[in-house]
C-alpha cells in the first residue's frame, strides 16, 4: 500500500510561510493533481515529500511510515522534473538505468529487462542508445519519464513536467501520463500552475493559495462546488463572473441589477448583509428580448470566437468595459454594441462572502 498522507505540514523560509498547515490524505493509486498561481507553495510541497526541503512542522507519511529523517535515496519515491535532469553524457540506456544501478542489486539482465519494457511503454525503444542531446523535448520528456517508471517507486513526484513542451505535444502527453499512471497504478502527486491541466488529468484536484490548501476534490466538485471565492475564480476558463450584492430582504441588489432570493441561495447568504455573486460564463444566456424580469439588457463590448462558441464580453452601458462574460454556443452571431438580454437561472448561481 502507498498511501500518501500530509499531515499539517508547514515549511517556513526565515519569514516566508511557504506551505502552512496543509493535510491531504493520497490514496494508493491515485492521481492528485496539487495546482495554484505561481509562489502558492507547490513545488515546495513536492521536494518535501521528496525529502529535498525538511519540513518545518508536521509530518509526511507512506503508508503509516514516517518519511522524517529518510533521504531522498532511502524514500520509495521517483520525481520528474520539469528540466528533465537527464545526463547529457550518458545514452537514454544509461540514464534510465543509472538510478537501478546506483539504488538496487538488481542484476544486469534485470535492469536492462526493465529498461526495455518502460522505453515501449513510452514508445521510446528505438532510441535507447542515444545521449539527449539527439533527442526533440518531447523525447527527452519521455525519457526523464521513463527514468521515473523504471524504478518502479510506491509514488511519482512531478513537478510541471509538460511545461516544455509545444500545446499539441502537451494535449498528447496528458492523456498519455494518464494512461500509464492507469496502468501502473501508482500513487502521483503532480505539480502544476494550469487549471485545464489538473481539470484533465487529476482524479482529485488539491488547490493551494498563499500556501494554504483551499479545496480537495474531483474536478467535477472543485468546478461545482467551488469551496470559496478563490478556487471560483481559479478553477474555469473564462473565469466565473463575480458581482458584489448587497443583501436587502428577500433579493440581492448590485450596482447594475437585482436578484431574487431562492430558498437555497437564502441559505448560502445567511445573515450576511453583503455577499458576492458568482455565475459561470455558460450559465449566461444570451437572447435578443426580455421576457422574465430577472432578465436584464447590457450592450455587446467584445466578441472571442472559440470556435463552436464565443464568449461574448458584456457591459451594462454602452459607455462602460466589459463587466462580465457569457459563454454562447453554436453560430449564433452577437456584434459588438449589439444591445442583447442575458439571463441566468437561480440554480446556477454561487453565493460567496462578500470582499
Ligand atoms: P510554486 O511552486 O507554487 O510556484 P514555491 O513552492 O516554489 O511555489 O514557493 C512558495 C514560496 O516560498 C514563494 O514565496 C517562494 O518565494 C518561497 N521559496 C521557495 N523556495 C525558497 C527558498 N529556498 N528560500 C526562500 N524562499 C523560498
């Protein structure tokens, strides 16, 4: 069993809080995906784990052994990093077998056989006598990968490791990463700054602000019941829209229009007296009339073609920037100062504390 477990754990650089207090339970086999803007304490997280930063309070453990005080060598651990790390002087061979050799006694014949089978897991075979320094950086990804594989460790650390790559080449390794964490069934605790990435590829997504652990959830949760204001805004691309209110009796009222209280968004707001709406994009509908008086006229600022849908940028006047944007599918054309209706039903709405 690896199950991983953070408990509590803090990491402090002389004034820097850089990781405060976190606790998250990994369970064997799972793919936690630990996202957040740059400097949240992610990569700190990970070399902790790892054992190449000390904790300063707290305790990491695998299973229900403590990994304070085991080096890194001693932890059954493999990290990949996003500079890949590989020795340029060494064949792809070599730099795959080196950890094995250094690490294990396994014989010759054992390690080249497990050589062999990670480079045709990763599709790299053909290219085992190589140095580096002949490879593309999708290759050399492989091979930092492959290096991680052939360890066969109880988890896998990695630390943005498809940053290098082009987009096209990213979209490939992602659901390639998947397949074979799915296939070797390790524990994996990923680092990276993009939401779309940890929407793809985390079974469960742990968002870190401040060094602070905001939410742990599936992306599903994270993305529908976003824990606070935070993971609302980070979590979704475009962003959700965010609106002060002010609570006034049974409606919220903001500076452009009001919204009647449901029994469920009552709840959420409690006895506040302000809070803060959110609404996703595609939760917007954009029409042409209004016909319900939750609806409410703003003017077209801005239109992003995305393709099959736009997001549509909208004001509440003509004289003002955008304020909020909406998610329309399909080819229906809105131009920009196009007077239009947007709507959105009670069910879709957020309510978070006020700013
Ligand atoms: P992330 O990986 O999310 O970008 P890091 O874990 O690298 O964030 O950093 C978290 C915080 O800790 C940042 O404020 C960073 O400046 C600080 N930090 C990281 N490493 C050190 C260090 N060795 N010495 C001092 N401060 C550090």
């Amino acid at each position: 069993m690896a199950e991983l477990t953070l408990d509590s754990v803090t990491k402090r650089f002389d004034d820097v809080v850089a990781v405060d207090g976190v606790s998250v339970d990994i369970e064997d086999g799972e793919f936690l995906v630990l996202v957040g803007p740059s400097g949240c304490g992610k990569s700190t997280t990970l070399r902790m784990i790892a054992g190449l930063e000390s904790i300063s309070e707290g305790d990491i453990r695998l299973g229900t052994t403590s990994l304070s005080g085991k080096r890194p060598k001693e932890r059954d651990i493999a990290m990949v990093f996003q500079s890949y790390a590989l020795y340029p002087h060494m064949s792809v061979r070599q730099n795959m077998s080196f950890g094995l050799e250094e690490s294990t006694d396994l014989s010759k014949d054992a390690i080249r056989g497990q050589v062999d089978e990670a480079a045709a897991m990763l599709d790299i075979d053909e290219l085992l006598e190589r140095k580096p320094g002949e490879l593309s950086g999708g290759q050399q990804q492989r091979v930092a990968l492959g290096r991680a594989i052939v360890r066969e460790p109880e988890v896998f650390l990695m630390d943005e490791p498809l940053s290098n790559l082009d987009a096209k080449l990213r979209a490939q390794m992602r659901t390639e990463l998947q397949r074979i964490q799915e296939d070797l069934d390790t524990t994996t605790v990923y680092v990276t700054h993009d939401q779309t990435e940890a929407m793809t590829m985390g079974d469960r997504i742990a968002i870190l602000d401040g060094g602070q652990l905001q939410q742990v959830g599936t992306p599903l949760e994270v993305y529908h019941k976003p824990a606070n204001r935070f993971v609302a805004g980070f979590i979704g691309e475009p962003s959700m829209n965010f609106f002060e209110m002010e609570v006034q009796g049974d409606r919220i009222v903001g500076d452009d229009f009001a919204y009647p209280l449901s029994d469920e968004t009552r709840e959420a707001v409690g006895d506040a007296s302000h809070v803060t709406l959110g609404i996703r994009p595609e939760d917007i509908e954009v029409v042409s009339e209004a016909t319900d008086s939750h609806d409410f006229e703003t003017v077209v600022d801005v239109v992003e073609p995305m393709g099959n849908e736009n997001n549509v940028y909208l004001s509440f006047s003509p004289e003002e920037e955008h304020s909020f944007v909406a998610t329309v599918g399909g080819m229906r054309s809105v131009e920009p100062g196009q007077p239009v209706v947007a709507r959105f039903s009670e069910d879709a709405i957020h309510i978070f504390d006020s700013e």
